[in-house]
C-alpha cells in the first residue's frame, strides 16, 4: 500500500523465474468496502517487475486500507500459486 499527496494504491512487485506466463491479481481494500482489483500479465522471462491499481483519493489512514496479491497460472490453468496480504495484525496469519 502506498500514499502520495491525497493519494493512495496498491503496488506489488515481482520475479517470475517459472519459465511459463502467469497472471497477478491485486486487490486493494479501503475504508466503507470500497475494492479495487487490477490484473497483470507476467512474462515469463525472469524480469523484475511491478502490477499496481490506479491511484485514488485516500479515505482514510493507511491502517484502513489491505493489499492482497495472488499469483497463478494464466486463466484457469493451474493452481495458486502465492498469495501476499498487508497489514495484517500482530499474531494474524494467512
């Protein structure tokens, strides 16, 4: 989760060393149920790389806002493969 000025988004970051595509999907959680969800394409060339959503107006402190990033084989094509959060609380676990 990052801010800048009134903004806030989520961003994740990357290294595909499967070999084969994959696919990221972002969700961003804020304040009042508002969900953002983004989806990327992740070549399979072993490239560091970023997936973010788009910047919104913040709507409240940062502890307000989640972040989960999944990874899988394009489409239905396989498994989850990793699943991240942000935030989580102290003895929380996912």
């Amino acid at each position: 989760m990052l801010t800048q000025g009134g903004d806030t988004w989520a961003r994740t970051y990357y290294r595909n060393t499967t070999g084969s595509v994959l696919e990221a999907a972002l969700s961003f959680l804020g304040p009042g149920g508002r969900t953002v969800q983004t989806r990327c394409a992740l070549g399979a060339d072993d490239e560091p790389g970023t997936c973010e959503t788009p910047r919104g107006r913040s709507r409240g402190g940062p502890a307000e806002y989640t972040a989960v990033a999944e990874f899988a084989r394009v489409a239905g094509a396989g498994p989850l493969l990793l699943r991240s959060g942000s935030n989580s609380g102290a003895g929380e676990s996912s």
